[in-house]
C-alpha cells in the first residue's frame, strides 16, 4: 500500500513539471526577439496597405493636373481591380506571384496608369524578394515619399511622378552602381520592347 502511493506520486510529478517547463519555454522563447526583427526584412519590403485614400495622391507637383482630377471611379474603369488596389489604394502583390518578379525580358517598364516609362528592363536585378527590383528609375520619372504606415519603419514610398500611382517602395541595400533597390509592384507595370 505504501508502494501504491510512492509510485503514483514519482508519476504524477514529473509529468506536472514537463508540463510546467514547456509552458515556461514557450514564453521565453516565443514573443519578443524574433518578431520585431524578422518583420522588416519581409514586410518591409513593400507592404503597404493602408485604404483611407479616396482620392489619387497629391500629384499637383508634377504638373498633371489632368490625373489629379481623375476620379476613383474612372481609375477602376481603366484599371484591373487588382491595378486599382495597388496604385490607386496603395496596396502590395503578394510576393512571387506578379508578373514580372522574375522576368529578364528586355524592354522598357511603363506606368500601367499613365504609360509614362518608369525603368529599363538593364537595370532589373534578382533581389530575391519576389518583385520585380531595379536599380534605378528612369530619369526623374519617379518620386518618392515617406511613409509611416507601419508602425517604427519608415519608408520610402516609390511613385510615379506623373500620375502619382502607387509603385512600391525603395530601399538603400540594392547592388551598384546606386545601392539602392527600387522594390516594384508588378501590377503597377507594364512592359514594352524597346
Ligand atoms: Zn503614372
């Protein structure tokens, strides 16, 4: 009888305290260092996805007043909704499913919204992102902007500087000769031979 009990106590004990390490485990290992830090290198790639405009952005400064005036409405005419989503509303492709993430065609890639041409198919580089990445735009045909939208990671909005289309984003880690890695939204392309 006494043996009875021993044995059920030396069971129960341990099985209580796995129980009590891997729920202390968990807690230790999970929240707080892996998240914030494997964020950037995804999200930040693009990701931006804010919905609150109704309007094209502030595209005054580039003296294209006819696309200022183009309301949502004619936009989602013109546009796929997928387009519409991406340069109108600021949206992001899901990575490895545009069009042009891994095309090494030669051409020349143009606003899908106003045609003006944005890069040239030689400054196209692998970045491994999955979207389209360049090196450098085309002359002075795209702007960019800061933008807050994630919280504690600033970015360089990518537009066009005609129509004010939402591109994508732009970082400082690209190959040379600029270092930088103009991040690209398919959608938001469209290309042509030269
Ligand atoms: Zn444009």
């Amino acid at each position: 009888m006494a043996l009875n009990s021993i044995i059920i106590t030396n069971l129960a004990i341990p099985t209580h305290a796995t129980l009590s390490f891997s729920t202390t485990h968990h807690f230790f290992t999970s929240p707080l260092p892996t998240k914030p830090y494997a964020f950037p290198r995804r999200l930040c790639i693009m990701g931006s996805s804010s919905s609150s405009s109704q309007k094209p952005d502030n595209v005054q400064e580039a003296g294209n007043k006819d696309y200022a005036s183009i309301s949502d409405e004619e936009w989602k005419k013109r546009l796929t909704s997928e387009q519409f989503y991406i340069t109108r509303q600021k949206g992001t492709e899901r990575a490895f499913t545009g069009e042009y993430w891994n095309t090494k065609t030669p051409g020349t890639y143009h606003c899908i919204c106003c045609d003006t041409p944005l890069f040239e198919s030689s400054t196209k580089f692998d970045s491994g992102t999955g979207w389209p990445s360049y090196y450098k735009p085309i002359e002075s045909n795209v702007k960019s902007k800061l933008d807050m939208s994630i919280i504690f990671m600033p970015r360089q909005e990518v537009l066009c500087a005609v129509c004010g289309a939402h591109l994508g984003h732009v970082f400082d880690d690209g190959p040379p000769p600029t270092g930088q890695r103009y991040c690209i939204n398919s959608a938001s392309l469209k290309q042509k031979p030269n």
